[in-house]
C-alpha cells in the first residue's frame, strides 16, 4: 500500500509539474517520471509480464496494436468527409502550429511525453498494482477515474480553443465547468476501454498505439483542417 501511494504522489506532482514548466521541459519530465513508477512497481514486487511489458504477449499486443491504429485513421477519415462532424477538428492549438511544431507534437511529444508517461503510470503501473491487491473491476475503476481526474487541468481552456466544444458548451465560467466535466467523464470512460485491451491482449501495446493514433493523427488533421478546409 505504501509503494502505491507513493505512485499516486509521484503522478500528482508530475501534473502539477507539465501544466507548468516550458513546453521544453515536457518530454523529459514525462520520460523520467515513467522511470520512476517502473521503478517502484518493481520494488514492490511487479513483473514485467503484469505491468503489461513482458515478451510473451509483445507479439499479440502488436497485432492488436496495428488494426487499433488502421481503425482511428478510418474513423478519423469518414469524419473529416463528413461537414457536420469535420466541426471538431476545428482547433486554435493545433492551428497555430508551423509544420515543424506539428511534426514535434505528432511523433515526440505525443508518443514519448503524454502516451509513454499516461499508458505506464494507469495501464501499466497503477493498474497492475492495484489489480494484485484488489482484483481486475476495481483496478479499472480507479485507475480510470485517475485517468479522469489527470484531465482537469489541460481541459479547462477547451471552449476556448475547440469550435466544436464552444459550440456545444458555451462561454464563460459554467461552459468552462461543463466542458471540463465532460473531459473528465470522457477520458475516464477512455481509461476503461484502454484497460480493457490491456487486459484482453496481456500487452500494454494496444492502449499505447490506440492513445498515440488518437492523439498524433488527431492533432495532425486538425492543423491540415486549419490550413484547407478552413479556407
């Protein structure tokens, strides 16, 4: 119990610490605090295998891990086609990007800072520990109500930022309050489908390459819809 909370300590400190430091500091950050809760999952007695990263499901977890990928660019596709639904990728974030900035946030800071650190700590790590010491149902649960609670932060200027959010939401204080509410409901309920592969799949591959395709060709169509679509 202790070396679990001492993991939930070391998460809380580090989302203090990348919603404040310099974007340039996010990936090292990031890279080291994933250290750190591999290193205490196995102080306290985690293997490999239970931390999702163990060989003999590596295989499995890349099969799974390459139709998860194909299926978020099919999705992603048909919305992008579709006017209604093209709304959402209508970001200011990602708009502002040059092209270097965006190639930076698709294949560095998504993969080895937000995916990396995410995928460990909640899929890998807490989930691995609290599932030894209280089963796979409430590993799920608090591992992604975590996940939820991770969110908070970097939500609270969605309306600001997202078309679609604002469309949806509004402005102002209750439309900031609703769009975080609903963030935090969306990706804990995320953290739950993510828990699941892991746990079908004994690899922690697939909810990392679901996370990495969501986000990376995410922030990649954004910035092309701000360049074409919007003109």
């Amino acid at each position: 119990m202790p070396m679990l909370l001492l993991a939930v300590g070391v998460l809380a400190a580090v989302n203090v610490l990348v919603n404040r430091l310099g974007p340039q500091l996010y990936v090292p950050v990031c890279v080291a605090a994933a250290a750190a809760l591999l290193l205490i999952a196995r102080r306290s007695g985690i293997t490999w295998d239970e931390l999702g990263l163990g060989r003999a499901a590596a295989p499995r977890g890349l099969r799974w891990g390459l139709v998860l990928t194909g299926a978020v660019l099919l999705v992603y596709l048909v919305a992008l086609a579709v006017p209604f639904t093209r709304e959402a990728f209508h970001d200011e974030r990602a708009a502002e990007l040059s092209a270097g900035e965006l190639v930076y946030r698709a294949l560095v800071r998504v993969p080895f800072g937000t995916v990396l650190l995410e995928e460990i700590a909640f899929r890998g790590v807490l989930w691995a520990m609290m599932r030894r010491r209280w089963g796979t149902g409430w590993a799920t649960t608090v591992s992604s109500a975590l996940f939820g609670l991770w969110h908070v932060q970097p939500s609270r200027g969605l309306t600001g930022s997202n078309a679609a959010a604002e469309a949806v939401f509004g402005t102002g204080r209750t439309g900031v309050a609703l769009s975080v509410a609903a963030a935090v409901a969306g990706t804990g309920l995320a953290g739950a489908l993510f828990c699941e592969l892991r746990r079908r799949s004994g690899s922690l591959i697939p909810p990392v390459a679901l996370h990495c395709a969501l986000n990376s060709a995410g922030y990649a169509l954004a910035w092309a819809v701000s360049r074409w679509w919007a003109r």
